[in-house]
C-alpha cells in the first residue's frame, strides 16, 4: 500500500503466514570491486527485520543475497534455514525455487570464510586504523589459513555447504609412499551417496608441510573435484600432484622451494571437515 512502512508490512505479513521466506542482502551500492565495505553488517536494518519477525513466525527461511561475507550472530540460530545466493544474476529466481522446492539438491560451497565476528578477522586491527587507510599486514595468513593459524572457530568455513543427500569417504590411497623431486604423488579415494536423492559433492584435497623451516599454513589447498552421484552410486576420485604443489617462495633466494620431510594429505568436505588423511614422504 502507498505510504505503508515496508518493515511493520512484512511483520504483518509473516504473522498471517505459515512460512516466511525473508530476502534480505547488500547491493552494488554497499559492496563493490571498486571500494571496501565500511564493515560485515546486514545494510538498512536488516538483521532487526529478521528478529522482529523470528518474533511472530517460527518457520523462517532467510535467503542472502550478498558478494561477501555477512556477520548473523543475532539470527542464525533463531532461522529454519539458510540459502546464499550471491549475486546470481537474472535466473537466480529459478535456481532459489528449485532448491526451497527440493528439485534441485544444493551442491555449492564457500570460496570464502564466514567469520562469527569482524574481530575474528585477519585484517580487522588494521583495517583503515590510520588515516582511512588500511595496511595489510596477514602476509600468507588469510581466509582459512588465519582462522586455522590463530585456532578461531569461523561461522561457515571455506569449503563449506548443506545437501538434501549425504556422502561418505573411504579407502585413501597415497601411491608412492615417497618420492624424490621430480616424482608425482598420486591420491585415490572412494566417494559414495549415502542418501536418498541424487546431489554433487566437492571433494577437496590440503597439503600440510608437517616440519618446514619457514611458517607455513596448517594446511593449504590443493585440488578439488566437484563429483556427481545417484543415490548408492560409488565412484573413484583421483588427483596427482607435483612438485610445486608442495613449494613455498624462498624471500632469501626469490625461488620457490620443496623441502624434503614429510607431507599430510588431508582430503575433506570442507577446510574443517576433514574426511581422511595419510602421509607420504619428499626425499
């Protein structure tokens, strides 16, 4: 209705409901290649929006329709569900109702880390801390490397995504058990659905260099292989690795450099779900 306040109508509409499906996000005004956003924060008094009408329904799906990660401590817990869109572009109505609708199982998962807080970022005591500017200190130390690094527990990780199926892992192979520097490293393991409708799962490999003589990150990634699966429907995923897999840049040489010692395979759901691991061996 004309002159209508858009937040008490919504509040209306979700007390006449069964289910509210709330969309809520940034736009190209808040969040931009061009500029930094002044914080992670829903825009617009979004995040009371959610809360007030969490108050007056009990079955809220929030759909986020953000570039970036958003901060929802306030909320999360009190929604039935919650679906990230990005900004997907003109068929992005169709792909949100195949999904809430169940004819299409979600399959993505975060190319980023969703923090629980501003504080817990990397960049967060030097973010525009001098003259508006910001002087980025993290080095090598960012996304799931500084949560991993510094044991912060993220909101969502990297790598991270719900399905309506489930997935298991089995029978790691790490073939050789050691190579030399011009050898490859081959990794086998068997991926199954374990549910009951046909889905995609992202299987990710990380490296860890167990012993390094510079700091290197708990563990970083390496490979992955997006793998669709029939309900019961095995299937074998692989992945070879080289040298420069296993190489950091030497500063003091201007060289990148593997070391010999030993290297952990990690294979997992996301950079916290890890499924398998094993080891093998640089000489």
């Amino acid at each position: 209705m004309p002159g209508e306040d858009p937040f008490n109508a919504a509040l209306d509409a979700a007390k006449k409901s069964d289910l509210t499906i709330l969309f809520v996000g940034t736009s190209n005004n808040y969040e931009s290649e061009g500029f930094d956003r002044p914080d992670l924060m829903l825009p617009a008094n979004q995040d009371e929006l959610i809360e007030a009408v969490c108050k007056v329904n009990k079955n809220v799906i929030v759909v986020l329709n953000s570039g970036s990660p958003i901060v929802m401590d306030k909320w999360l817990n009190k929604v039935d569900g919650l679906l990230e869109i990005w900004f997907g572009g003109e068929e992005i109505g169709n792909a949100i109702a195949d999904v809430l609708l169940g004819n299409y199982s979600p399959s993505g998962k975060l190319p980023v880390t969703f923090p629980k807080s501003w504080e817990d970022c990397s960049a967060f005591k030097t973010y525009r801390a001098q003259d508006n500017i910001t002087y980025y200190s993290d080095g090598i130390f960012v996304g799931y490397r500084h949560f991993d690094k510094n044991n912060i527990g993220p909101l969502f990780p990297f790598g991270y995504g719900l399905s309506y199926t489930t997935f298991s892992y089995k029978d790691l192979k790490i073939t050789p058990a050691s190579i030399s520097l011009d050898g490859n490293i081959n990794i086998q393991l068997d991926l199954k659905n374990t549910g009951k409708f046909e889905g995609e799962e992202v299987v990710q490999l990380y490296v860890n260099d167990v012993k390094a003589s510079v700091d290197r990150p708990v563990k970083e990634l390496k490979g992955f292989q997006k793998i669709n699966l029939k309900p019961n429907e095995s299937k074998q995923v692989s992945f070879t690795l080289r040298k420069d897999a296993l190489s950091f840049f030497d500063v003091s040489t201007n060289n990148w450099i593997a070391e010999p010692g030993e290297f952990e395979i990690m294979i997992g759901s996301s950079s916290r779900d890890i499924k398998l691991n094993g080891k093998f061996v640089l000489n």
